[in-house]
C-alpha cells in the first residue's frame, strides 16, 4: 500500500489490524521508531471494531530482533565494535536468522511466534533483509502489508521497494492512496513544490487535497537565520502561537540533531516553559524518554523529525540547521524537511538555517516583531494566511 503523507496509511494499517484481530488470528504490527507503535496503539483504542488487543503484537523492528534473542537465550554484549548503522541494519536482524537456521536447538523453531499477518508501517525504512526476516515469521495465511511514502525515505535506504519486486511475494500494481485526508489547503500545493524541487524520484506522486476545511486558523511561517539564532527564533515563535490561543499541548518543535533538541529544551525550561521531549545523553534514558513520549501529554513537545515520523501536531514549528551541523546526507535531508513539513495538521514555522533552502519560503508569512509592551502586531511582509 502506498501512499503520499496525510493520506491514511497509518488509519488504514490500524483498522486493518483491528479487523484481522476480530476474527481471532494473530497480528504483528511493526514499525521502525520506538513511539510510532504507541501512536497506533493510541489510533485503535478510538476503532469502533468489537476485537481482542491480545491477538496484537505491537513492536518496532529492533525491539522484535532483541525480543527473538532473548527468547532463544542469546544475550550479553552484542553490539562488539561495528558502527551503529551497520550493527542494527545487519548484523542484529543477522543473528537472529543465523540462530533460527542454525539447528543448534531445535526447541527455538518449534517455539518461534507466527503470525497470521504482519502489517510494516513506514516501509520505506526497512531494509530488505528486515523484510526478508520478518516474512520468515508467517503462518499458512501468508498476508503481510507493507504500507510506504518514499518521499518519507529519511533514512536513505535502498529503494528495494521501488524496484520490481523480484524477490518477494507482491504481485501486480500497488495500491495507491494519493488523497490527503490531514493535510489542507495550500499546505498541500507547498509540499507538492518542495518535492518537485528537490526529490527528484517519484515527483509524479504529486498529494491531492481531499477537499476538507480545517477548523482551525492555518498559518504558514518561513523564517530564514543564521545557526546561532535558531534558538531563540523557536522560542519567539512558539511565543506567537501561544499569544495567539494554541495551547502548548498542540505545539511540536522537530529538529534533526539530539544535541540541539537538548540545548533547545534547557532554553525553554530557563524560561519557565515545561517541555516533553525525548533528548538525553544516556542512550538508555533517552529510549526511556520515548517509550514515555505521549502525544495527549499537555506539555510542548520537542522531538526529532526521525521519532516523530508518522504522528502529527495541529502546530509544527520545523528546525533546518545549517550545512555545518547537518549530520545526514543531502538527499536524505530533502526527505528529513519534506517529512518534518507533512506533520502540521494546520500551522507551520519553518526555522530554516541552511542555504539550501534558503529563499524556498518566501512567499510566506514572517514572524511579527513583539512590540516592547508585548503585544504582537500583523506579520511583516504578507498578510495571514487563512483558508
């Protein structure tokens, strides 16, 4: 199943979940980051659908590879010098193969799970041998669902999805969902711009707007700074938006780096601002902190584009750094913004430090200069965008 951003992939893959659970068979839901299953979890307790969560497994793909191990004895240091990339894009899922395949206990096979379906949310993350492993988990009933945007591919991954698909069970055309169904106006027509601009594959998937009229104001914000200013201009704006009666609960800043979003955090609780947010420099609290990463939470979340992929915010304000602290490849980066701009329902600021992009947004709105007595005035340049 394919589909561009806001168009229900993650709606459908939840109420198809709920209906194969109905008639008693077993479902694995997988995604890639850690918070993406709590927010589908999240999306099926609203489905009016009479089933059984006992017969769902929800995970994300590392979690299952660790899960596996630990059920067939296989622990202690695992991790023993490869780079990370490397360690949980082969050689994890590798072991788990090599232990199923071994025959070194046949008691592992005999107990291994099956599932009558596994659903793959964000397919365009997953790697082929994740695929090929996952696959390796299904019953006789052999349906799995692999849901994909690759517009959305942050983490350059092969594009195995997008070539003929020789070596796995598809056949025929996809399925294609092209309407979007969260996001509106002329949103839309800016994110279909920025893919003909900078994705150069799949520039003929262009979005198409349902025709939904939002409840809400819908505000788009494009700021060009320099680095050392970024800060400071995500607090201002956060600022307009609560001045302007946008509770803090649906306010989401994305940034690309974990350093920045933890100096970010410090600068708004120096100010007195409560934040929920998932940076910490102990890479086991930091998982803590994303098992805790509540979307109903009535703090201001701060969150990395990559963690925050598949959910969405009625306010998104968007961090670019400049290309000295941009950590991620080029093409991967078009795709990092492209997701990170998809995940407002209503408003967006962009705080854009890198000359890339610089200009892209200049038929937006800039954000008004606070009056000394506190009050914010009309946005300089253009008028408000409302729809």
């Amino acid at each position: 199943m394919r589909g561009a951003a806001g168009s229900g992939k993650t709606l459908t893959l939840a109420h198809r979940a709920a209906n194969i659970a109905a008639t008693g068979k077993k479902v694995l839901v997988v995604t890639f980051n850690i918070t993406m299953w709590h927010y589908i979890r999240k999306i099926m307790d609203r489905i009016p659908r009479d089933f059984d969560f006992k017969n769902i497994v929800f995970t994300h793909f590392h979690e299952f590879c660790f899960r596996e191990l630990r059920r067939m004895g296989i622990e202690g240091n695992l991790h023993s010098g490869e780079s990370d990339d490397d360690f949980f894009q082969n050689k994890l899922p590798g072991l788990v193969k090599k232990a199923l395949e071994s025959g070194s206990n046949p008691r592992w096979r005999r107990e291994k799970p099956i599932y009558d379906a596994i659903l793959i949310d964000e397919g365009q993350d997953f790697c082929w041998n994740w695929y090929d492993l996952l696959s390796s988990y299904l019953s006789p009933n052999n349906e799995l669902v692999l849901f994909t945007d690759s517009r959305q591919n942050i983490y350059g991954r092969e594009s195995w999805i997008d070539e003929p698909m020789r070596k796995v069970q598809f056949r025929g055309a996809w399925n294609e969902l092209k309407d979007s169904f969260r996001i509106k106006g002329i949103l839309v027509d800016e994110l279909n711009r920025f893919a003909a601009q900078y994705i150069a594959k799949n520039t003929e998937d262009v979005i198409v707007v349902s025709g939904q009229i939002s409840l809400y104001k819908e505000i788009l914000i494009w700021e060009d700074v320099a680095q050392h200013e970024a800060k400071e201009v995500c607090f201002s704006a956060f600022e307009y938006f609560f001045d302007n009666k946008v509770s803090p609960s649906d306010i989401t800043i994305l940034v690309m780096d974990r350093n920045f979003g933890l100096d970010l955090v410090n600068v708004f609780q120096l100010k007195g601002i409560n934040v929920n947010h998932i940076f910490a420099p102990d890479p086991e609290y930091r998982k803590h902190l994303k098992e805790l990463f509540w979307m109903k939470n009535p703090l201001l979340k701060t969150c990395t584009v990559h963690s925050f992929k598949g959910s969405e915010s009625k306010c998104v304000i968007l961090v670019i750094p400049d290309e000295g602290n941009m950590v991620f490849k080029r093409d991967t980066v078009h795709s990092i913004v492209y997701t990170g701009i998809s995940r407002a329902l209503d408003s967006l600021c962009v705080v854009n430090c890198s000359e890339t992009y610089r200009g892209f947004g200049k038929e937006w709105n800039r954000l008004p200069i606070k009056s000394s007595g506190g009050n914010w005035p009309f946005f300089r340049k253009t008028e408000i965008i409302e729809f």
